[in-house]
C-alpha cells in the first residue's frame, strides 16, 4: 500500500496486485477516511476525468454534509 497527496487535499492510494495496479482517490474527514474513487490505472499519469470525477464527489459529499448541520 502506497498513499500520495493528489492535490487540494485528495489523496491516492495504491495497491499492486497480481494483475495490475488498482488506485483509489479519497479524502481524511475527521478521524476517518472517505473514498471517492477507485479505478485501474493502465499508463503512469491519472486520466483527467477520474481526476475530475474525484473532485465532484469531494465536493459533493461536503456539500451534503454542510447541509445537513444547518
């Protein structure tokens, strides 16, 4: 297992297994951990839409969560 900060605080997760590498995108929220995305990567660079992907159910679920406290 492998973690890297991705950008604005989106983080990726690797796991290597037997057939391939599988990647999941994910966020810290208070003590815990959210995922938002999990994908196989084919090339070295992260595809953009899984990128953007990422960002709009990060956005998403703080949104909902602001909501639901007001």
């Amino acid at each position: 297992m492998i973690f890297y900060f991705f950008r604005e605080g989106v983080f990726e997760y690797r796991v290597s297994v037997s057939a391939g590498r599988i990647f999941r995108l994910f966020f810290f929220q208070n003590k815990g951990l959210v995922f938002l995305n999990g994908f196989v990567k084919k090339s070295q660079k992260t595809p953009q839409q899984e990128i953007e992907k990422a960002m709009g159910l990060m956005k998403l679920y703080k949104d909902s969560k602001t909501t639901l406290k007001t």
